[in-house]
C-alpha cells in the first residue's frame, strides 16, 4: 500500500477539496481554502523554522566569534576542541535545526503540488505501449494483461475515481489484430459507466501515436490496430473537468504558461508570477534576511525573488497552482510579520541590544550605505 505523496493527495487533499467544493461551487474558492488549511496545520513547524532563524540571525556573530576562539586556543586538541563545540551548539542551538521543520512539511506540501497538477485541474495523460509482431509469431505469446498506473479522475463536480488504463489481452499484438484500451477502476467498473452514471460528466478520452505512427494505428473510439512489426506508444488523454474554469482574473485554472502558442500574453499567470516575487521580496526584508550580513549574501538576497519568478517564466506552472504557491507565500509572509513582532527572551534581547549599540558606535566607511532605519535613529 503506498503511504507516500499518492496516499496523502487521496486521503487527506481530496476529501478537503470535495468539503470546500460542496460548500461553495468553485473549485477556485476550493483550491484557496485547500491552502489555507494545510499551511494553518503546518504553522507550528514553519514558525518553529522562522523563531530559529531570527534566533540565529541574532547569535550567529557571536556564534562565530566563539567558534573561532575554541579552533585557535584547541588547535592541537581535536577532542577538546569537538567537545567545546558541542557545549557551543548546546548553548546557543544548532543551525540546523531550523531545517528540520521544513523536512517535516516537506511531503504534505508536494502532495499538496500534486493534488493542484492533476484532474479536475488539468488533464491527465496515460502512457500506453505496445509492441506489435509479426502474425505468424502471435501463438507464441501467453497473452498477460496489461494497465498503466493508476490516477484519480474526476468525472463530474466532486465525484471522482482511481482509475487505470488497460489492455486487457496484453499489450502484445499481431500484424492485423485489433484491441481497445479500456479505463477502469480498481473493482472493475468502466468510466463510460461511470460517466453514465453522472449526467453532468461529459469526459471523453483522447489519444495520440506518440511513438511508431508507422507501426500503429488508433481512433478516436481507442481501437488499436497493430500494422508493423515494432514498438509504438500511445498517450491516452482524459480531460480535466476544471481545467477550462476561470476564478476571479483567472482565465482558466489549467491554463499553462505566460505565452500562448499563437503569440499572446496571458497577463493573470504574468501577473500572479510578478506578485510572487514581490512577496518573496516583502518576506525577507521582514525577516531581516536582507539585511546585514556580507555584501555577497545581501546580493544573493535580492536576486532570488528574480530568480523564482523567472523560474515560472522557464518552467510554466498551470495556473491553479501558481495561485495556490501565491496564496500560501501571502500567508508566510503575513506569518513572518506576526511572529518577527514576539518579544525575543530576555538574554537574546540582551545581545541584540549590545549589537545595536556597536553597530551605531560604528563609524560609517565612506564607501558603505547607511539604510534609512538607521539615518533616522542616528
């Protein structure tokens, strides 16, 4: 059984995509509410990850100080040297430990990516292949039932299946023999009954010769028909119900990319892709992350949000999910601010008053920048 990011999709985002779903119609509104549920459940670990960083961020000078003072006065003693550094970590905390949190939420959150990437949101592909031989060597293979891995399908609003592609008398065929691929669920049930079953649904399968078209041929109604000797592979298509539904300034919520194919601009992805770079931007400036540190780490800082937003540029992502990664980073950073604003214990108080006190005892180089915060308390 798989306890993975399939079982988590299935059981735990499905069911709350449905819940929302039934309460208002819009599987935009769903996939908002999605997000906001999972990144509430997950607030004790990324705040446990933003607390340590702001902790570290405070102590890391001093940290580094004193790391430098054991290597120096323990040079010769390795084992003396492990265990004051042990005591260190003990005193002030491991850096790591902040990466634990998000190692932790890791596997909710691709499930969570996953759930927004498949039906009813876009379109699922099946990969069928089929190896065709000559007609007189055709007795010679034991026929084995052949089926792809299985997807969750939606076949009309909030009802959906897993279901398989298969063919049935084995994906082995003679020069001149025909079969059919045939989707089904795992108790057997077709999906032109369930479509049946649901008058709403009107889902009809596609399918492409993606490999071999000289070797195979395939209709419309999913009839194989095995013409050369060969491999070939057929990709067999079920649309997704949602993934022509627009949400507010949405277009279409599986609509991929900023550039159409005839040339145009897709100006709500563009939008939402400029946005999230923004807020990585408004995230790091509240968490202090920008802030100080070596000239080259402020550069790194600046760059990122250009370069996560040109990655949806490279990489495009369907519009769903690209509003499901802005919704959870808007929370983050509201996230961010609330807890940037605790009070700090009193000895890391402490410290960051004494860092603040030679930070503005310093004199300024003539080459260095003084921010605006600081003009305005000197």
């Amino acid at each position: 059984m798989d306890f993975g990011i399939g079982f988590i999709s299935t059981n735990i985002m499905l069911p709350i995509l449905d819940f929302f779903y039934g309460i208002v119609p819009s599987y935009g509104f769903a996939i908002i509410a999605l997000t906001l549920v999972i990144r509430f459940g997950l607030y004790p670990l990324s705040a446990g990850q933003i607390r340590n960083m702001r902790k570290m961020r405070i102590t890391q000078p001093l940290m580094k100080e004193r790391q430098a003072d054991i290597q120096r006065r323990y040079k010769d003693d390795p084992t003396k040297q492990q265990e004051e550094m042990g005591k260190l970590m003990q005193e002030f905390g491991n850096p790591l430990a902040g990466c634990l949190p998000l190692l932790l939420q890791m596997p909710i959150l691709f499930a969570l990516f996953a759930t927004l990437r498949g039906s009813p949101f876009a379109n699922i592909n099946y990969t069928v292949d089929v190896q065709i031989v000559p007609s007189e060597q055709i007795e010679r293979v034991v026929p084995q039932p052949y089926a792809t891995k299985t997807n969750n399908i939606y076949v009309s609003d909030g009802v959906h299946y897993p279901i398989a592609a298969l063919l049935p008398g084995g994906n082995k065929l003679g020069v001149g023999e025909k079969t059919t691929i045939e989707f089904q669920t795992s108790e057997g049930k077709s999906l032109s009954k369930l479509v049946e079953q649901n008058p709403n649904s009107d889902i009809q399968p596609t399918y492409e010769v993606t490999k071999g078209e000289e070797r195979v041929k395939i209709n419309e109604d999913g009839i194989i028909e095995a013409l050369a000797p060969g491999e070939a592979t057929i990709q067999a298509t079920i649309p997704g119900i949602a993934a022509n539904t627009g949400f507010l300034f949405i277009k279409a919520l599986g609509q991929v990319g900023v550039v159409n194919d005839d040339g145009t601009i897709n100006y709500d992805i563009l939008g939402m892709i400029l946005f999230f770079g923004a807020s990585i931007y408004i995230n790091q400036e509240l968490s202090g992350s920008s802030g100080g540190g070596a000239q080259q780490q402020q550069a790194i800082n600046k760059i990122t949000p250009l370069l996560f937003s040109g990655m949806f540029l490279f990489f495009p992502l369907p519009a769903g999910v690209l509003m499901y990664i802005v919704v959870a980073n808007v929370f983050q950073t509201l996230q961010t601010l609330i807890l940037m604003r605790e009070p700090l214990p009193e000895n890391l108080q402490k410290l960051l008053e004494e860092q603040e006190k030679a930070e503005k005892g310093r004199e300024t180089l003539p080459f260095e920048k003084r921010s605006k915060k600081k003009e305005k308390t000197s």
